[in-house]
C-alpha cells in the first residue's frame, strides 16, 4: 500500500520523534507533540522507555498524551513522583536523563532556542510562554531532539530572544520537511534526511540561513501502517 | 499554630495590597478558590510568584491585582498562550506588568533557598541565555573549591504563601499528596502561609508520597471544597480540560473576560 499521499506533514514529523525514542531510555517529555511522540513510541517500539515529566512523575505510562504536565493520570501510573525542586536538581541536573524532548518557536543554527518572544523583548509583537524548564532540559540531558515546523520564520539567521542554549551533547531537529543533527565537530545544524517527496531546495527555502547538507543525506522511512494507525488512534 | 477560619477573614487579615504572595500548585492543587477570594477583595499591587503562571494569574492579572510577576513559564498548559497576561504585557491593560523572569529549575532554586533563609540558591545553566539580562535576581559565581562558573538566585521570601491540599485535621496540620510540586517549599519561604483544602477531618490517615505541613508553620487553614478547580485534586475530582479549553476564547476578548468573571467569580460568595 502506497502511503505518500495519505499522511500529513505533522504526522511523518511525530512519527519520526517517536522513532528516537529507545526502548529502556529516559526520556523527559513535555505536553504537546513530544507527549504524543513518547506514547506512540511506548506503544510500538519502546515498551520499557521511562516517561519523565517536569512535574515530578517518573516513569509514567499514559494511554493517551495528557493535556497538561502533572495529569492525574500521570501521577497514578508513575513509578514514583518528586517534587519539583527533585526533578530538576537530582534527576535532570544530576544527569539522569538519557534524552530530552523539546519543542520551540524559534531555532538557530546551533540549536539554541527561543520560546520566550517574537520581537524585542520589552515591547514583544508576540508574548509567548517563557522558558519552563527548557535551559535545564539541554544543560542536563545527554542528547536533545527539537520538534517543530520548518519555515525561515522558525529557522532563523538570529534568535529574537536566546532562552535555551544548546545541549553540549548531540541535538537531532525533526520536522515536518526533514531531519537535521548538529555535527559532532562544528556542532552545526546539517539535514540528514529528507522525508519521502521533499526535495532538498524546498528545506533549504524554510531555513533561514545557508544551511548544510549532509554528503550522506537519506531519505527518511514513510510511516508504516502500524505506526500511522496507531498514531490516529491517539488523538 | 494555624487558625481555621473563612477564606474570606484569611485573605483579608493576611494579604495586604502591595505584597509579595507565591500562589503555588504545579498545575494539581491550583490554589483558584483563593486567587478568587483575592479578586473579590479587590487587593492591588501585588507581586504574584509562580512557577506556572496558568489561569489563575490570568485571572487575577486580568482583574488588575497585580503589578509584577515573578515567574518561570507563562501560558495555558498544553494549550497556548494567556491571553490577560498578553495583553498586559503587550498593551499594558488594565494595568502594566512588570516582569521578572526565570526559568524553572531558577526560579525552584530561589524557593529552597528561600525554605533554608540563605540568600541564594545555585545551579548550572542559565547565564549563557538571554534571560540574565532581563532578571535583576541572577547572577554568575565562581565555585570556592573548582572555579567552576555557576548560577547565583537570589532567594524568594513572600509575605505569604498560599496553596491548596487535600486535607486538615481540626488543629490544623495540613497533608497534601499527588503531584507535590513546589508548595513546601513556598510555604516554607514565607513570612505566612494560608492553606485551603478539600476537607478536615480529625486525624490524617497515612497516604504513600504525602508532605505533612505542621499547623505551626502555617497562619491560616480554610475549608474550601472544589477549591482547585478548573485543575485537579488527587483523590477528590479530577482536571476539568473543557474549562482550560473553553478559557482561550473566554480570556481572547476583553469585555467577554470581565463578563465572565463578574459572573462566576465576583459574584459568587464562598461557603
């Protein structure tokens, strides 16, 4: 069966964070795709992955993505709960984390990150939510995977406002056109994979700076049947 | 020891305009019911502390109470931006918002060491972003011992600190379980603390993961049943995501925002 033109842009860019999630990792996710990603990952491939969330619940096993961070379900199906100065001190700070999922308004060559405004920080055109626990995510977490859609309004030359520095440790964007890793040497943003049916010039056009491409570039596997029935039976 | 008293003869004998109050609750155990009670008294000026910054300090920005917010992430969970908070930091209505601005493992560290009474607390991160440049509260220090460049918070102490339990004996003891976020810790800051809670009963059973407050560390204990709502009480009820939902497009517009809560918070008179 033929799935090239049967699946969206959001759903090959979850699809594909859920692939990144390993079995038996620990992985701290926030609400939103991130979420979605870890639910269909522990569904599929990752059975045995422990779910972190900021509000203190370790290894939480939702059947369906939560709305908020600290859902009842998470705090009933958690292995244990922590407070918050817990979490972020002996757990993430005290390097626990295997990998952190984060999503972003804005992203830089480097992958720092802004989730704070769009425009100048005392007059903002647009005021968004801040950092949350996002600084610490990339200082303490091994490895991050970003997930957000690719446009120059996103992938930008300069960030408006520097909330999150980048994770010394390997980075992998995922979005809805491509997949990019940071290079080990230069730690910049190279597209690794292209996702089935997009050509390299229309992810350079979303990137607003002259973006590297990886001489080993692949394309990136459709979504199966298993995972795209899986995925629409989550949301 | 903690009086048990009214929400309203709590609020009113210890929230003062011009305070700095921490409303804590990591989206379980929002403290609503008090944050309403605040609204009603019409306090002004306060300096509100939260680490989420959710509906309630849209809310209670909304309706003029406050004039700075401390905080480490602004927005409705899962769902978007506030739009009160938006429209007084963009436009400055009904009042301007001053803001100070961490991030959560930054602004936890100013909680405990403000538990502790030392002037700072530490952590990695943080003076590489953009943030220090905006929060007068930190700054980079050197380890005495590696050199090691580290992150300086100076503590939070509020004048009080209110949350939400699940329940009190009659002395006053508080016990609270679940998600436990950052309510210790706030309590602990502060010069005083008022507590509402779900029920009081005579003695507190035992429950796996519960923090106990003494009544000797707290001002205030105050029944309020359904006092986290539209979030969530572990045991009690649970999150009401249509309400979340449904405060996007209450909270877009500024008319429909006071109609609303002329309706179901100013006019409505706590048991």
């Amino acid at each position: 069966m033929n799935h090239a033109a049967e699946y969206t842009p959001d759903e090959i860019m979850t699809i594909a964070a859920a692939r990144k999630f390993r079995d038996r990792a620990t992985c701290f996710v926030g609400v939103g795709l991130p979420s979605i990603a870890a639910c269909l990952a522990r569904q599929l491939h990752a059975p045995d992955i422990v779910l972190v969330y900021e509000s203190g619940a370790i290894g939480a096993r939702p059947a369906k993505p939560p709305l908020s961070i600290a859902d009842e379900e998470l705090a009933e199906t958690a292995d244990f709960i922590v407070s918050v100065p817990e979490i972020f001190s002996y757990w993430l700070q005290g390097g626990r984390i295997d990998i952190g999922f984060l999503g972003a308004a804005q992203i830089d060559r480097f992958a720092n990150l802004n989730s704070t405004v769009i425009g100048r920080y005392d007059s903002p055109k647009v005021r968004m939510p801040g950092a949350g626990g996002a600084p610490q995510i990339t200082t303490g977490a091994r490895e991050i995977v970003v997930v957000l859609r690719q446009t120059t309004r996103s992938f930008v030359s300069e960030l408006d406002f520097l909330t999150t520095a980048r994770c010394k440790g390997p980075t992998t964007v995922i979005t809805d056109l491509g997949i990019l890793e940071t290079h080990p040497a230069t730690a910049e943003l190279t597209l690794t994979s292209r996702h089935p049916g997009i050509d390299v010039d229309q992810i350079r056009e979303a990137t607003a700076w002259p973006l590297k491409v990886s001489d080993s570039l692949r394309e990136t596997d459709p979504p199966t049947d298993l995972e795209l029935s899986t995925l629409r039976e989550l949301q | 020891m903690a009086k048990v008293t009214t929400l309203k003869d709590a609020i009113a004998e210890f929230v003062h305009d011009g305070d700095l109050v921490a409303a804590e609750g990591f989206s379980h155990l929002v403290p609503f019911a008090a944050g309403h009670e605040i609204i009603r008294q019409q306090r002004r000026d306060l300096t509100l502390v939260r680490l989420s910054a959710d509906l309630i300090c849209d809310q209670m920005i909304g309706m003029g109470c406050v004039r700075k917010l401390v905080f480490s992430w602004a927005g409705n969970p899962g769902l978007g931006l506030l739009h009160r908070f938006r429209d007084a930091v963009e436009k400055g209505w009904p009042v301007p918002l001053e803001l100070e601005e961490h991030n959560h493992a930054g602004l936890t560290v100013a909680f405990t060491a403000g538990a502790a009474r030392l002037p700072f607390g530490i952590l990695r991160g943080y003076t590489e972003t953009d943030l220090v440049n905006h929060t007068s509260g930190v700054r980079a220090i050197e380890c005495p011992f590696t050199g090691e460049k580290i992150a300086a918070v100076r503590a939070v102490n509020p004048d009080v600190a209110i949350i939400h339990a699940q329940r009190a004996d009659t002395q006053g003891n508080v016990q609270l379980w679940g998600i436990i976020g950052i309510q210790k810790e706030a309590v602990l800051a502060a010069k005083t603390a008022i507590v509402t809670v779900e029920e009081i009963c005579d003695r507190l059973e035992p429950v796996a993961n519960s923090v106990i407050l003494p009544s000797w560390v707290l001002a205030a204990v105050v029944h309020a049943p359904r006092g986290a709502l539209p979030s969530y009480a572990h045991g009690y009820y649970t999150r009401d995501n249509d309400f979340y939902r449904e405060w996007d497009s209450i909270a877009r517009d500024r008319d429909r925002f006071k109609e609303w809560m002329a309706q179901n918070v100013l006019q409505c008179v706590p048991a």
